[in-house]
C-alpha cells in the first residue's frame, strides 16, 4: 500500500476542530440536563401518576424509543418548516437529543424507584412523609444512586448521536469534519482525528459523571474506596 498519511491539515483546521468540539460538547450538556429532568418527571407519572399521566407517559416513551433518532430530528427540523415553523438547526437538535434521551432515561429512573422496597415507604409515610417528600427524600435519591452506571453509559450515548445532527446542517463535530475533508480529501486521518476526539469527550463526560456521583453519594464512594473509616472510640 503505497498510501501516504498526512495530518498536517491539523494545523491549518485546529481552530474549526475546537469550534464543533465545543459545540459538541455544548450540544450534549444541555440535551443531558434537560434529558434528565424530563426523564425524571416522566418516571414518576408513570409510576405515580393516575390513569391518564400513566397511560400519556408511556405512549411518549414507547414514541421516542421506537422511532429511530434521525426521523425525529428531520420531523423537528424539515417537518415543522413544511407547516411554516421553522427551528434553528442547532434548537431542533437540542429538542430531539432532549426527547430521544428523556424516553430512555424515564425507563433507566422507573426501574429503579421500582426497586425501592415499598416498607420504606411505608416507614416514611408513618413519619408524616407526605407523597412528594417521599419521592423526594426516599425513591429518588435510591434509584439515581442505583441506576447511575446505566445513566452514565446512555449519556455517552447520547453524546456520540450530537453527529446525526451535521444532518441538519448543525455545525458540531463531524459536520466541521465533513467540510475538513472536501477540502482536504484526508478522508482516513480527517475521520481518525474525529474519533480520537470523540473518545476524549467521551472519557472526559465520564470523569465529570463519575466526580457527580461521588460528591452525590459519599457512602457509595467510601464502600468503593474500603469502606467508611469507623470513628475513634466506636468499635468496628
């Protein structure tokens, strides 16, 4: 193979690389955040709710999760501008990350408040816990802190489908990847270097992920670590 590599184009496109890096990654962050608090809410109607919420939630998670990522995307994007609604690449893409990532999260959060034992909720309702504390202070904290694992694996997931998005012309990573190449014609060292970063995004959300936790859940972290040093004077 006579083929010869040559990055150098590095040098010339590093500021455009940063650029949908940057957008890549600001992309993921709000779609993560959003993702999660509508993921949430649809957890909790779906196993707290009445009939209706219940039956509405899992008609939208059954949606979002049947449907493949990038028909959502053109419906927001292509559909909506058809009927004169017209949303800017980059909202439309945080608007289908948000609810393609809410259906999986709704389901991720849902099998954990289902694994909270119901006499601790029972306990709490003999301490005057009213239903929202209950969730709040006792279901919540125990599902998140059990299906976390699951959340950090589907929002690195979620990170890496920001590329779909250069199918709407929004200009995040792989789309500053595409134009690289057309200049360039580096296909092989273009795309290398696109994946290199997106396996730095992806180990750097996983850093800051796994540094959420351990501040969210400090007895989890000292079990990880050994165990939870047993105080002076206190036998072990």
């Amino acid at each position: 193979m006579n083929y010869g590599f040559d990055f150098s184009f590095v040098e010339e496109f590093w500021h455009s690389l940063l650029v949908g890096a940057w957008l890549t990654t600001k992309m993921a962050v709000v779609s993560l955040l959003l993702g999660f608090l509508l993921g949430v809410a649809l957890a909790i109607a779906r196993t707290e709710g009445g009939a209706v919420p219940r039956k509405l939630a899992a008609a939208f998670v059954d949606l979002t999760r049947n449907t493949p990522l990038i028909v959502q995307t053109f419906w927001l994007f292509f559909g909506l501008a058809s009927i004169d609604i017209r949303v800017p690449a980059f909202y439309a893409a945080i608007a289908a990350l948000t609810i393609n990532t809410s259906g999986y999260t709704c389901e991720i959060i849902r099998a954990g408040m289902e694994s909270v034992h119901r006499g601790q909720k029972e306990a709490a309702a003999c301490l005057s816990f009213n239903k929202a504390q209950v969730l709040a202070y006792i279901v919540l904290p125990q599902a998140i802190e059990k299906m976390y694992p699951a959340l950090v694996s589907q929002f690195v997931l979620m990170m890496l489908a920001t590329s779909i998005m250069s199918e709407i012309s929004a200009e995040e990573l792989t789309a500053v990847g595409y134009q690289i190449q057309s200049q360039t014609f580096r296909g092989f060292e273009v795309y290398l270097v696109i994946a290199v970063i997106y396996l730095f995004l992806s180990w750097l959300l996983r850093i800051v992920m796994n540094a959420c936790y351990d501040m969210a859940f400090p007895r989890s972290r000292d079990i990880r670590k050994g165990g939870r040093k047993t105080p002076q004077g206190c036998k072990s």
